[in-house]
C-alpha cells in the first residue's frame, strides 16, 4: 500500500470533491482517481459510493480516513523521532490571550531551544476563531480551553485543569462563594470566550444571580480592578499567573469548577510531533505550579 494513495484520500474527504483534493494536493482529477483505484483494488473494497455525484465516502471509507490519518502522521514523524536532529522551517500556533501571558511562553522557549532553526510564529484570538484556523490549515496548533465539540478532522490534547476562583478584594465579608459574589458589582469575563460562557452557564444553573458592573477580555486587567476594590469576578488559576496579593479567593462550586485546557491540531499534521513536545512541556510546566 502507497502513502501517497492514503494522502489522497483524507484529501478527498477534508475537501469533498477529486477535483476539490486534486486541487489542495497538486494532482490531476485522473490522478486522484488512479490512486483511489489502487487503494481498493489493495484492500480489495469499494470505499467510494459512485451512484452519487460527486462520489461520496461509503462507511468502509470513512472508517478508514481515520486510521490513514494516523497512519500518515506516524510515518511523517518517523525521521525527525529516529535521527534526533534539529529541525527548520515554521511552527505556526495560535493561543487565546490567557495562555499567551501565562505558561505558553516558557514552554515555546523550550521547543525553540530544542530547535533554533525553527521559527516560531504565534498568533492570538478567541477559542472558537483558532480551532477554524487549524482546521482550515492556516495555523500548525492552537493553545485554547476546551470545545464543547471537537470537528472532524481535529484532534484535541488535553495539558490541564484549571480550577476557577471567586476573587474579591482583601477583607471583603463572606465564607462562601455565593456570598463573595453578592458583596460587589461583578467584573465578567467576556462573554464571546469559551471560559465566559462556562462560567455564565454555571452562575445560572445554581441560580446566582450578579450585578454586572463591567465586561473585560483580560483576566490580568480583571484581577487589577479587583485589587482595587473595583467588584468580585470568577477567573481561572492559571499556571505561571499570579494574582495581585491583595485579594480574597474562594473555590468556584464544590467541587470547584474547572477550565480544561489544551492544544488542537489537525489530525494529518506533519509536524505532530512537535507539537506532542509542546503539549508535554505545558504539562510539565502546569504541574510545577507553586
């Protein structure tokens, strides 16, 4: 069996067409075809429905689109695990701006030490506007908290739970998170983020209800107004961050809820397994938290 006719066919199935992955890989529709020929007559089965225009993916193929993605991913990653040598190029990694000013830089420090041919770009964004870039191709990884759904064609790396606090400024009254809550106007995390709306969701099913007084996107900007007895928020305790030494913090439920962090990558990436040492060194990294 040829890798190449296993590339061909995750072409297929992430683009929809032969003439759609003919396209994306560089290859004639008569190409594409004469691999997808080869790949059945070598397992001896029909894994296109061709009664359909154009041909879709019967259950057979489908089925095997999942194993040639990790079949590929091995081989590509084969070299690089077995020589040992620096690699060059790009690694292109997206990350949502909690992460960027936490364990994420520490951690790219350590891939580019590894390799200091390898140029590192970062971008920074919501959640939900990275995963589409890396499922799109336009970003190698992206550091996020946890979908509710990971797509076709991901693959998901969880590296930590982060427990979420009540903060409120030193001094404030109360024992209890709900009662930390109700002391003081409530600085929201943005609502557009995958953590805002966890939180959110939470306030409403145990029925607590807050006066929102501001809505920001940076946890460090929320701890600051806080600090200086500007209202109580929820936000996550994140690795390498350190909250402002004049607050109160509570756990966020009992148990305390938790924001699932991790790195997405498409499931055919060939840079795998740097991005394997990248989710080790953020584990490391997280589980060293004082």
């Amino acid at each position: 069996m040829d890798l190449r006719h296993l590339k061909t066919l995750i072409a297929i199935a992430e683009n929809g067409s032969f003439a759609a992955a003919g396209d994306a890989i560089g290859l004639t529709q008569s190409a594409i075809s004469l691999h997808v020929k080869a790949l059945e007559e070598a397992l001896d089965t029909k894994l296109f429905d061709r009664t359909t225009r154009p041909p879709r993916l019967n259950t057979r193929g489908r089925n095997l689109v999942d194993r040639a993605r990790d079949i590929v991913e091995q081989c590509e990653g084969l070299s690089d695990l077995v020589s040992g040598e620096s690699l060059a190029g790009s690694l292109d990694v997206g990350a949502v701006p909690t992460l960027l000013s936490g364990i994420l830089p520490p951690a790219l420090g350590a891939i580019r030490a590894q390799h200091p041919d390898l140029r590192i770009r970062v971008s920074s964004g919501l959640s939900a506007d990275l995963v589409g870039r890396v499922h799109k191709g336009e970003l190698d990884a992206a550091v996020v908290t946890e979908p509710s759904q990971v797509q076709t064609g991901l693959s998901w790396h969880m590296y930590a739970e982060e427990p979420l606090l009540v903060i409120a400024p030193k001094g404030t009254k109360g024992s209890t998170d709900r009662e930390l809550l109700a002391a003081g106007p409530f600085i929201r995390f943005q609502r557009f983020a995958w953590a805002g709306r966890l939180i959110d969701t939470h306030l409403k099913d145990r029925g607590i209800k807050v006066n929102t007084g501001m809505e920001i996107d940076s946890l460090e900007a929320i701890a600051l107004m806080v600090a200086n007895g500007l209202g109580v928020s929820v936000v996550p305790d994140r690795a390498g961050a350190r909250l402002p030494e004049n607050i109160e913090s509570i756990p966020f439920g009992d148990p305390p809820l938790c924001r699932v962090v991790g790195v997405v990558e498409r499931r055919d990436n060939p840079k795998a397994h740097l991005i394997r040492g990248l989710v080790e060194i953020l584990a490391r990294l997280a589980h060293a938290k004082p």
